[in-house]
C-alpha cells in the first residue's frame, strides 16, 4: 500500500521513524536469540495513525544463525546473501532486510547522511554490519539528530 500511495518514495522524515519501529520491534526478539528470517513489505504494518509499525508473519523465525525456512520469490532481493549461501539467518541478516524494506519505500532517495549510514546494514559481509538493533537505534538517533535536529511530529497519510 505505501508504494502504491508513494511511488516516488516517502519523505525521509517519515522514513526514519518507520525503520526506528522495525528496529525496535526486532530488538526485544534478538535478546531472546530468535530472528525473524523474513523482513519484507507485506511483513511489516505501518500505522500512521500512532506512528507505529510491527513485524508480522513470525512462522519464517528461528534461533540465531539456524536455518531459513522459506525465500519468498517475489522479495528474493530483500534477503541477505548468506541466506542464500548458508541457508542461515541472523541478527544481521534481520537488519539487512529492515535496511532492504527502507530502501524500497524510499526510493532510496535519503539524505546521504543517512544512506552512508544504512548501507553499513547492506554490506555483503555479514561481520562488517551492525548485528545488534538496539546498538543500531542508537547510533541511527545520532545520525538523524545531525541530519534533521530534534526530533518532531511528521504527519503520514495513508
């Protein structure tokens, strides 16, 4: 539905509190050694109306670095390459695909601040991402902080 509304992408602001909620709802997940194996759109519900968003569809999740169970074709793209090559999941592979889902409805047009940042979440080696979403909220509060100052209330219709 978001890319439907927004085929040029959603504004940067509202791009940023989307990915904090994904990143927040994987956290409370990952301290309890569980990855969700398949962050994509249909798996993610926006809800502007309390400026919230959450994961659903946790049948694909397991422990960390245990087996995928399913690629869904359509998002093949969205899914870390090491799932393809060892058939495993974990805490990066979750955020490379949260990091996948932003991208998409951006349109990947972010402030370069805040790509640079966020394509640290893409790199191809699993070890050179941030594995840990509550060290990645974190860290991304900092960079929005620097690119867009305090933050503020951003309407979002859909």
């Amino acid at each position: 539905q978001v890319k439907d509304k927004y085929p040029q992408g959603v504004q940067p602001e509202t791009v940023a509190w989307i990915f904090n909620r994904i990143i927040a709802g994987l956290y409370p997940a990952h301290s309890f050694d569980v990855v969700h194996n398949c962050i994509i759109p249909s798996n993610v519900i926006i809800c502007p109306e309390n400026h919230n968003a959450k994961i659903i569809d946790w049948c694909y999740s397991g422990k960390n670095n245990g087996s995928v169970k399913a690629i869904v074709p359509k998002y093949k793209n969205f899914f870390a390459l090491e799932i393809f090559k060892d058939k495993a999941g974990s805490f990066a592979s979750d955020i490379y695909m949260a990091e996948k889902c932003i991208q998409w409805i951006s349109n990947d047009k972010l402030p370069q601040s805040i790509s640079k940042f966020l394509n640290i979440c893409l790199d191809s080696n699993p070890r050179n991402r941030i594995d840990n979403a509550l060290d990645l909220f974190d860290r991304f509060k900092e960079v929005l902080f620097k690119e867009f100052g305090k933050p503020k209330f951003v309407e979002f219709k859909m």
